[in-house]
C-alpha cells in the first residue's frame, strides 16, 4: 500500500482546543476526521469521531492501516484509539460503534 510518505496530514484551521479537524490526504483521495483529541500516556485517543469524505470502502483495510501507521508517526503515539460519535442517521440512530485500537506494530518504520 503506501509509505508514509504518500499521504499528507492537515490541521483545519478552525481548530479549537480538543475538537481537532484533520484532513488526511491518500493517493486514493482526501477524508476529514473531526473528534476530541487528547494525549493519554502514549496512547492517542481520537473520542466522538466521525468521518467524512471517500465513499464506504474506498481505503480498503490497508489504506486504512496506511493512515494509522502515518498518524502514530505524525503524533509519536503507540497507540490510537478511536470512539466514533453517535449515529444521526442509518440503521441504528443514536447507537454509538465500539472503540477501534490502532497499536504501532513491532518494528514498524515509515516505509512499511
């Protein structure tokens, strides 16, 4: 898939204190992830997260792992944990998904 290289991270600049926009550039395209943004120990927490952008499916797994591998970089965590917001719309409205954990693979590097 890609290198870190490939894919590029933005801050919106209507960023304010924990509530963070990112704009995440791929070859594949550009998404959004807007949540509340903090720092646990090593671990970077990303709660209330909704996305916005590429069609459903449009990473595939590995774009997916691509983009963990360059926030983990870009944030120097060894882990991310991502809680999404609550559904508006969909099958289950008002349903809030389970957690996602990212872990830095052993021996990762920013070419994998």
């Amino acid at each position: 898939m890609w290198t870190n290289a490939e894919i590029l991270i933005e801050l919106d600049d209507a960023t304010e204190g924990s509530i963070w926009i990112i704009r995440i550039v791929t070859p594949a395209g550009a998404i959004e992830l807007m949540g509340e943004v903090t720092m646990v120990g090593r671990a970077l927490h990303i709660d209330g997260a909704h996305v916005q952008g590429l069609h459903p499916g449009a990473l595939g797994r590995a774009g997916l792992n691509a983009i963990g591998r360059k926030l983990l970089e870009e944030a120097d965590a060894e882990e991310i944990i991502i809680q999404g917001g609550a559904r508006t719309t969909g099958a289950r409205p008002n349903s809030i998904p389970p957690a996602y954990r990212f872990p830095r693979r052993k021996g990762s590097s920013a070419t994998d």
